[in-house]
C-alpha cells in the first residue's frame, strides 16, 4: 500500500461523498476518480467500523486496474475479485464470497446480462456499488439499465463515477442519477423527469412526419444543475492547477476471439483500402 497525497479538489469532495453517502463525480478523464472513489469507500468502511461487501462495475478494460488501484492505495487488496468469463465462472465466484465477510467483487456491465450471476448479487446483498463509467447505464429503457437500478436499491452506499455523463442529451442524466440516489434528486420516473425538463420543438410537426426532439425548457438546465449540486461534483482538467505533468503509458490488453476476428477485419479492409488507392495513384 502506498500513501499519496491527495490532490486539493480531491480533498475537497472526499469528506462531502463521505458524508452524502450516494454521489457523483462527474469528473473528467485525467482527474483522479478511482483514487477518489478508494479514499471515500476507505472512509465508509471506517465509519461503519468492518469492511463493506462492494461491488464495481465497469468496462471490461477497467476491471484488473481497479484490482492494481485498490491495492496500491488501501489494505483492502486481498479482498478484490475480479469477476471475468463465463457465467459459470463468475457465478462460483459470487457463491464463494457469500462465505466470507467484505469481499470487493470487481465485474463488467455486460454481467448485468446474465440472469443467474444477478440473482446471485442480490442474494450477496452488496453494502456498496460503484459504477464507473456509469454513463453505460444511462438509457432507461435498456435492459441492463433496468437490472443497475434494480440491483442499486436500498443499497446504502453508492458512487457513480463519469467523465462523460452527457453524450447526447441532458436526459441522459435521469437514469445515472437514479442509480445512485434512488430518485431523491429527479425522481423514479423518467416521463415524469422529461416533462418536467424537457418540451418536444418538434411537437408542431405533421403527424405523419413527426419525430421526437425533446430539448430543455429555458431555464430548466439551470434548475437541474442546481439539483445535481447536492448529489454530485464536477471537475475539469483545466481547473486542477495541481495536477502532475501527463504521463503516457503502454498497456498491453489481450483481445478476446471476438474482438481478435473484428480487428483482423479491419486490418485486412484498410490493406485493401491502401493498397487499391496507390494503384490508382500510380496510374494517374
């Protein structure tokens, strides 16, 4: 375990997270949101006095460095399961830690997918989730967004962790919000939210060529924005003066089948391309 100091913004929100017990770090990439989210669970597990049995979801190349994260920077690394493969596997996985207290289970969205691995989770009735890059469950309709919410409630501690919480639209924050705080901030329906927020401009159109274009009512990204002040924090890079000089880094990933077979295809798609534009510029 290696004790770094914090840097100031991170030692501005860790005691408030601490203290809400459901937030959002609504921080840009570059900016420090694991070591954060380490230091506020760290804290939880303190004021709770034993460890807390946590569960991380994330994208699949973000699983073994929460693992390489968790162990550098608490005491807390022999507990860390990192939850890869298939269901089966996952799932003796889940069945083992029911036998142990405070294990820290480490798993990718897509294993809100799996019917019996999510059963299992709550049944294992996690004390805390963390999910990062949680703008992968903003689509309140999608299935696994449905299964996070579910999975979240009445879960005592949560974190939703983020760079990039708005990709389309102002109402991809209903469902990240939702997750973690339990419809305290916006509610539990997403209809009611957009009302709330949001009007058609296309509501004028024919029927027949009407699409739905919902933007903010004037005034209304500012109301939100005042809401998601007590629930979450946004930081940018360019506001961290005491961020270190960048560093870049190799990190070698293994492909899986599938992703080997698309990268080949591609692979032998841009040959082709490069290959057929230099014949045509050596007969020009």
């Amino acid at each position: 375990m290696t004790e770094r100091k914090p840097w100031q913004h991170q030692l501005d929100v860790i005691p408030v997270a601490t203290e809400k017990r459901k937030y959002l770090l609504f921080w840009e990439m570059g900016t420090g949101k694991t070591f954060t989210a380490i230091n506020i669970l760290r804290n939880w597990c303190t004021a709770e006095n034993r460890q807390l049995k946590t569960l991380i979801l994330g994208p699949p190349i973000v699983l073994e460095n929460w693992k390489r994260e968790i162990t550098a920077h608490s005491k807390m690394g022999s507990r860390v399961r990192v939850l890869s493969g298939p269901e089966k596997k996952r799932a003796a996985l889940v069945e083992r830690s029911m036998e142990t207290q405070g294990q820290i289970l480490v798993t990718n969205y897509e294993a809100l997918s799996m019917k019996k691995l999510v059963e299992l989770l709550h049944r294992w009735e996690a004390d805390c989730i963390i999910f990062d890059e949680i703008h992968r469950i903003k689509d309140p309709k999608g299935k696994r967004s449905k299964v996070a919410v579910k999975l979240s409630k009445n879960v005592p501690y949560k974190l939703g962790l983020t760079g990039t919480a708005i990709l389309n639209s102002p109402l991809d924050l209903f469902n990240q919000v939702l997750a973690v705080d339990d419809g305290e901030t916006f509610g539990k329906n997403f209809f009611f939210f957009r009302g709330n927020y949001f009007v058609d401009a296309n509501a004028g159109m024919p029927a027949a060529k009407h699409f739905p274009n919902f933007v903010p009512i004037p005034g209304s990204f500012a109301r939100m924005t005042e809401k998601l002040e007590a629930v979450s924090s946004v930081v940018k890079k360019a506001d961290c003066l005491d961020l270190p000089p960048l560093v870049k880094k190799t990190v070698v990933v293994q492909l899986s089948d599938a992703q080997r077979r698309a990268y080949e295809s591609l692979k032998k798609d841009f040959l082709a391309f490069v290959g057929d534009k230099a014949c045509r510029a050596d007969l020009a």
